[in-house]
C-alpha cells in the first residue's frame, strides 16, 4: 500500500484499527515498522507532506519552507534560540546530517542512578542498538568521505594533540553532494522516510500525510483514539476531519509537539512535568578565515568529530564540536552585523571553515500548548552553560588557527576577530551575552522524561504513561537529559525497546 496523501482525500475520515502512531520520524517511524511487522493493525499519521527525493530541488529558500516546521522559523518565545525540527513524512531524519552515535554508556548508567531508569543499562539497550545500526546500514566514514572542512579540522585537532574520530554515518551510495540539510534528491538517507516507512507499508501499516492530531481520545484513565484535522500539506490548513479510534496511542510528534499534544488533549501527569525539562543542545558557531578557497558546502559536511571537551564522567566537559557549513541563505542569516560589517563577512564565505560548539546543556526549558496551534518554549541557559560555551568557543578558535586559519571570526552581533592564539582571551572577555550571539538547537529532547517513578518522571521505563493506559511515548521527548552527542540512534533505539511493550499491551 502506498501512503495516503490528505490531498486525494474528499470527505473526512473515520476508521479504527489497534494503535495510532502520531508521527513519523525516528521515533514513530521505528514504531510504525516495529509494531506493523507484530501483526497490528497500525495508522501512522504524519502533519506534513509525503516529500519525494524529486522534490529536494536543493533550493534553501524553497526547502527550508517546506520541511522545517514552520518554515524553519521555529524559536524560544524571547527568540533567542532558533530550535530547528523536521515536518513531513521522516521528521527530521529527512534533513538531518547522518551522523551516528549511540546513547553514551555513561549516561544511561547516570540515568538509572540519578533518574530511576530501568532496563536500559548499556547491556539492555545493546541489542537495540546493533538492530538499528544494521537497519539503516551505519558505517563508520573514512578519509575518502572527508570535505575540506573536515580536513582542516581534522588537522587543527591532530596538530594540538586533541580528542577526535571519524564519525559514523547513514548513508548509502552518496553522491557527496553536500546538501544533505535540504533532503536528499539522490535518496542515499536510510532514515525513517526511506527505511522505516516503507517496511511499514509492506507489513500492512496505512500511512497518512497531512493529518494533523489535535485530540488524544480517552476515557476513564484509557486512550480510546486520535482525532485532528486533514490539511492541506503546502499551507497546513484545516480541509477536513479525521478520527480513529485505538486501543492504544504511540507519541512520537517530536519534543517539541508531543508535549503541546498532551496539553491540548488535557493529558496531564501526576508530577505535573509535562512539557518541562525540554533540552535542545544549543549550538554556536567558529568561524575561521582560510587564504586558499575551502568551499565547505561541497561533499559530506560532518565526517569528523571533537571529542576533547566531551566527557560523561565529567561535569566540566560538555562540549561537543563538528565542522558546520550552511549553504549562502542559512550562512547570511546566522553572519554577524548588518550593511558593510555583514558584506564583509559574506565575501569571506568561499575561505571559510566553521565549527559548531554543541552544548550538552545543564540548564532546560519548558515547553506549552497556547491554543490554537501556537506552542511556547522557553529555554534558559545557566552561568556553567554559558562557560561551556566559552570554552568550546576558545577551542574551537585554537583548532582553526593550528589547521592555518588567517583570521576567525566568533559571530557576535558586533564580531571578534581573533588573528591569533593570543587573542582567544576575546571570547571569555565578552562571554555570551543575550541576543548577542546566533544560537541554534537542532535536537528536542527531554519534555516528558521517562523514569520508574511518577513523582519524577512523565513516562514510565516501558515507555507507557504513568497517567494514562495505553498510551506510549517514543521520540526524544523520553531521555531524562540530555544527550551532548546527535540524538537520532538513540530514538530510533529507545523506539524499538519499547515496541514490544506495546504488542505486548495490545495482545497480552
Ligand atoms: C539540521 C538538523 C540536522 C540534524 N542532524 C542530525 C544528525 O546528523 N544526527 C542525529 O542523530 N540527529 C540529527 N538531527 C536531529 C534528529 O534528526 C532528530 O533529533 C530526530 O529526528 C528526532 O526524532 P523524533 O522522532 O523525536 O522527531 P521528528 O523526527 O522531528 O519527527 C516528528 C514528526 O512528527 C510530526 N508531527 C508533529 N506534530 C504532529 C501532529 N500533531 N500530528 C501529526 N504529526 C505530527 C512532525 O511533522 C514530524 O514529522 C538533526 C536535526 C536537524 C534539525
Ligand atoms: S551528501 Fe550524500 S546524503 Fe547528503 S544530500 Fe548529497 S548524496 Fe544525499
């Protein structure tokens, strides 16, 4: 069966069947196949639109639009953290990067000692993860897969002795094309879309594009369904109606909507953390100035990974860094300055090599319902945050300079430029203050954490609500922390941990 598309639809729709998978990205995408391949009777119902690789015309203004939920101007209610997630079918495993990494051991052993988690101790989430990694064919990359980004920072890190690897990828015959952010006009992802979705439909799954699920049905304690509108998919506007009843309810709307999705069914928790505790890994960028022409754009944009301020074991290192290249559109919007400052900075953008500095946050925010469709999040970074910032800051500063940087450009509103090591101490000088620096988290997390204990957590170790009978929880809402390393394996594992606990909830 193929997906069915709200657009060929005329009249609302009405249907039953065992469970309703509200999402389809890594979470409910594994979901869907998982619990498909059990033998149920599964509707898996998904917001936006069912794009094609043919569609990824590898336009920024144009992709950016159409698959960023809304339009990629997601945000913090005071702005001053752009939070990027996915819309359509594959959620954000359709414009993500590929990287691979497992949720670290340490944390989850930190996790079943601080936040009363059970049965996901790295020996009980192995199996999970080795699953998943040879679904979606994980392979690690090597330097035949390494752009000139890469490269350099790859040197900057072996010239200062610094911790770092190659990373592990997604991918199947890459064409190397480097727009991976915009989709995949090649189809070499093996996300959600192209992996998961499919199986899901040949194991007798129906799948919906453009449903939105406003209401999680329940009666008595129990879920008894999933009503919302059928939309049209390019503007998201209400056509027509839709209900399904189930016996069972999967979550997977992202950390951002799964949450505001419980809100706005009145699903309310015993410890009334609903929508707290949402985490984002906020990000900020390097940038260093080369005299021969890099052009990052071209091939694969992270191969290699830093790992010199990452320790689970260590409350002072929780900086995780990457290459990071945007195409002229999304690096324009992120460029310090206005008029010449602005122009000045652009001009550079064939000579640049950047670096992400990705926070594994302490501090956390909060995710609300507002009615009618707007959803607030707010997102607070602590005084240890925004030292970490600093620190990945000035190392990301020392390992372009040791690659052969001319000059690197830290993209303050009124920018530092750091022309050599003994100039890095501008970064601590003018620390992060709001609104002054472009931020940017590209990982929801946290905002219906799982846990053993109601009075602690939201959802319970098997991935069942603590309040609620038959309904599950399975994106990245669930983690208790954050990650501080990409988030995608981990949801698609945690995913498919829980999935028998919902055949087994459905057939006993
Ligand atoms: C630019 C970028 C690059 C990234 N790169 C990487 C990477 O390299 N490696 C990595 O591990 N992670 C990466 N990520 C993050 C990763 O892709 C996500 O963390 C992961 O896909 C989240 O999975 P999820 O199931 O929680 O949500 P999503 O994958 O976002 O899926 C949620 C889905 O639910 C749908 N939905 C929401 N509300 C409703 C509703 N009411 N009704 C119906 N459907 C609804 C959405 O439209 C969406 O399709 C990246 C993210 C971004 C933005
Ligand atoms: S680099 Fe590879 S995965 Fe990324 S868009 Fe190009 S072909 Fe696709």
């Amino acid at each position: 069966m193929a997906i069915i598309e709200a657009s060929t639809l005329k009249s609302d729709l009405q249907g039953s069947c065992d469970v309703v998978v509200i999402g389809t990205g890594a979470g409910g995408g594994m979901m869907a196949r998982e619990l498909a391949e059990a033998g149920l009777d599964v509707v898996a119902i998904e917001m936006g639109a069912n794009h094609r690789p043919k569609d990824f015309n590898q336009l920024e203004d144009e992709m950016f639009e159409r698959l960023f939920q809304q339009r990629g101007a997601q945000a913090t209610a005071d702005l001053k953290i752009r939070i990027i997630s996915g819309i359509g079918v594959g959620g954000s495993t359709v414009h993500n990067t590929n990287l691979c990494r497992r949720t670290p051991d340490a944390l989850l052993k930190r996790w079943h000692k601080e936040h009363k988690v059970s049965g996901a101790l790295p020996e009980d989430m192995k199996a999970a993860f080795e699953k998943t990694e040879a679904e979606l064919n994980v392979q690690k990359m090597g330097p035949s897969e390494m752009n000139q980004g890469n490269a350099l920072f790859k040197k900057g890190i072996e010239k200062l002795g610094y911790k770092g690897g190659f990373l592990s990828h997604n991918r199947r015959n890459c064409q190397r094309s480097g727009f991976c952010e915009l989709g995949c006009a090649y189809d070499a992802k093996e996300n959600s879309a192209k992996v998961l979705i499919p199986k899901a439909l040949e194991f007798g799954a129906r799948v919906y594009s453009g449903f939105r699920a406003e209401q999680i049905l329940n009666e008595n304690g129990a879920v008894t369904g999933v009503a919302g509108s059928i939309v049209d998919e390019e503007t998201g506007k209400k056509r027509l109606s839709f209900k399904f009843t189930a016996k069972a309810v999967c979550l997977a709307a992202s950390a951002v909507r799964s949450p505001a999705l419980l809100q706005a069914s009145k699903i309310k928790d015993q410890a009334g953390l609903t929508g707290q505790n949402f985490r984002c890994h906020p990000g900020v960028i390097a940038a260093g100035v080369f005299e021969d022409r890099v052009d990052g754009w071209r091939g694969i944009p992270q191969s290699y990974e830093c790992t010199e301020f990452l320790d689970h074991n260590d409350d002072n290192k929780n900086i995780w860094m990457v290459p990071g290249f945007a195409h002229p559109i999304g690096t324009a919007a992120m460029a310090p300055g206005f008029g010449a400052t602005h122009m000045a900075f652009m001009r550079k953008y064939r000579h640049m090599a950047a670096i992400i500095v990705m926070l594994d946050e302490e501090g956390s925010g909060t995710v609300r319902w507002k009615g009618k469709g707007r959803i607030n999040i707010d997102h607070s970074l602590t005084d240890v945050d925004k030292k970490q910032l600093v620190m990945g800051l000035e190392g990301a500063s020392k390992i372009l300079l040791a690659a052969g940087a001319k000059e690197v450009v830290v993209p303050h509103f009124d920018p530092i430029i750091i022309g050599d090591e003994g100039q890095i101490s501008k970064i601590a000088a003018r620390g992060i203050p709001d609104y002054d620096l472009a931020l940017t988290g590209v990982h929801p997390m946290g905002s219906l954490k799982m846990g053993d204990d109601p009075k602690s957590s939201v959802v319970a170790c098997t991935g069942e609500h603590h309040s609620m009978k038959g309904l599950f929880v399975c994106d990245g809402s669930v983690f208790p922390t954050a990650l501080g390393v990409p988030p995608q394996i981990s949801i698609y594992s945690f995913s498919r941990h829980f999935a028998p606990n919902v055949v087994k909830f459905l057939k006993g």
